[in-house]
C-alpha cells in the first residue's frame, strides 16, 4: 500500500508538471478589453496567469543570433552529408559560454544561398546542432563556393507564415515571388532580402507598439495580431524574457505587411475569441490547430514558442 501510494503521488507529480508546462488555458490570459491599437494594426496581449512563465527549465540569459554573429560567439555553415549539400539544413556552432536564441524567421545573407530558419531553438553553450531546419529564400541562387553568412534581419509576417504553416520550399518560393511581383521588382534569382529592402517602412507603427510594450510591467506571453479585420499572426513564448528579447523582430515583422492607413482596426473581438480558443483552448484542440496553422517548437519537451497564423 505504501508504494502504491508513493507511485500514485510521483504519477500525480509529473502530470502536474506536464500540465503546468503547457501554453494553454488557464496558464494564459488574453487580454480582449486591453488591446493596443495603433491606425489599423492591433496587438493584443496574452498574459501568464501562475507561475508557468518562472520553469528553470529554461535558461536564465541567452543572446540573440544577430548578437552572436556580431560577436562571433557562432559559427554557421552549409551542411554537406555524404557529400552532398542540403539546402534544408544547416550546421551552427555555439562557441560562447551562453545559450544562442534562433529564431523561426531569422534571416542569413551568405552561404550558397540566402536562408530563412525555420525553427526556434535555444543552442546551449559549446553546442554544435548539425541538422537547423532553414529554408531558402533566394531561388536562383546556388554558389560552389560557400559566402561567410551575415545576419539578415527577420522575415515579413507573410513569409513566415508560409513557412511555419503551409510548410514547404515551395510555398516559400512562391510567398517570394508574389512579393516581388507586388513590389514591381524584377530579378533572375528572386533573392527575399532584395525585395524587403524596397517595402514602405512604417516607422509611427513600430515606434508606437515599441513605447507600449516598453512601458508596460505586465508577465506577458506574447500577443495576437490583428490588421483591419484579419488575423495577421500569434506569437507565445516560454516567459517574458523570451518575448521581451524576440519584440523587436516580431513587430518589425509584423509592420512589414500592414498597407498604410490612417483607419482603425475593424471590431474583430469574436473572430480574435475563436482564434485563441482553438489555439490555447487545450492540448487537444492546440495541435489540431497547429497541424494547419503553425508551429509549436520545443526546448527539453518543453513548449519554448507558439507561432499561428490566421486563415
């Protein structure tokens, strides 16, 4: 009886902790009432409701994978298996005595071809990882000889998503493509780092949601994003910290594909309410969600980032 009830409470112990490690209701909050609204871009936060946004599961510090290359504190190269190169993959090096945040979206410029990452992953310390799932973003492109990668920035909402839920090379050519026929630009190998050099900036945009987020004290997840009537994306990480160090490069991602205005957001409070009750709702109805709407990436079995997109 006794190990019994010794198996009983080590069983009841580790689902516990499975449950609390989950990104789901009732561990977040979304905001409804509170949204920041700026002209016709609209975020509106999700919030940690307990204390599953304090796991020591995750690292304390890390540094972003523009600070890394900077600092050449890593090393990325083409990956070559049984002598032949994966245009997929790639290897990456982490020679610094911190963990190195890789963003799903990170941009690299180099290599034989330009790449997308497609996976968040935390690089632990003097960790090589010889299979990061990338994908393309310069079709007609493919040197002999490998460029030294340089950090390319991050990827427009519009890309992303055709990467994190439709899920292929194609799908990603063909996101490109559109956008250079958007942009009225020509060109033979379709490189994604061109094209985005030439979209309108919106700097009122980015500085208005910057200042929010800056003066805001609140154990935020992460935010689903609205322009006009439409759901442009979702974003939910491990903690704050992670959020706090992936902002940047979500809102500019974000503004990328908003067209100028000066209208507010349409009211799109119950379209917002389905959206989250079937991406947050419960495990369940998450990874039905996910199989067609995004990614759900891991660190040690953990949920580490959430990125879903809308019809």
């Amino acid at each position: 009886m006794k190990h019994f009830k010794i198996l009983f409470s080590s069983i009841f112990l580790l689902l516990l902790l499975q449950s609390k490690a989950q990104l789901t209701f009732p561990h977040l909050a979304v905001l409804y009432d509170s949204a920041w609204t700026y002209k016709n871009l609209q975020l509106i936060p999700i919030r940690f409701t307990d204390s599953l946004y304090y796991d020591p599961t995750f690292p304390k510090s890390f540094m972003l994978l523009n600070n890394a290359i900077k600092s050449k504190k890593v090393q990325i190269k083409e990956n070559n298996f049984e002598g032949r190169s994966n245009v997929n993959v790639l290897n990456l090096l982490n020679t610094s005595k911190e963990h190195i945040l890789v963003e799903s979206g990170d941009l690299l410029k180099g290599g034989k071809q330009d790449r997308m990452f497609a996976e968040t992953r935390l690089i632990p310390p003097d960790k090589e990882v010889d299979f990061l799932s990338v994908y393309c973003i310069e079709k007609g492109r493919w040197d002999k000889k490998a460029k030294p990668f340089t950090y390319g920035g991050f990827a427009g909402a519009d890309i992303r998503k055709s990467g994190d839920s439709m899920g292929g090379q194609q799908h990603v050519w063909k996101e490109i493509e559109k956008e250079f026929a958007t942009e009225k630009v020509t060109s033979e190998t379709f490189p994604y780092l061109q094209v985005k050099q030439k979209k309108t900036i919106l700097p009122d945009y980015i500085a208005y949601f910057k200042n929010r987020f800056a003066q805001s004290d609140s154990l935020y997840a992460g935010f689903i994003v609205v322009s006009d009537s439409s759901i442009i994306g979702c974003d939910v990480f491990a903690n704050e910290k992670l959020l706090i160090a992936s902002f940047d490069n979500l809102i500019n991602s974000y503004v990328e594909g908003v067209k100028k205005s000066e209208k507010s957001v349409a009211d799109a409070k119950q379209l917002v309410k389905v959206f989250a009750n079937k991406l947050l709702g419960s495990e369940v109805s998450q990874k039905k969600f996910l199989e067609q709407h995004g990614k759900m990436f891991m660190y040690k079995n953990k949920p580490l980032h959430i990125t879903a997109y809308g019809n």
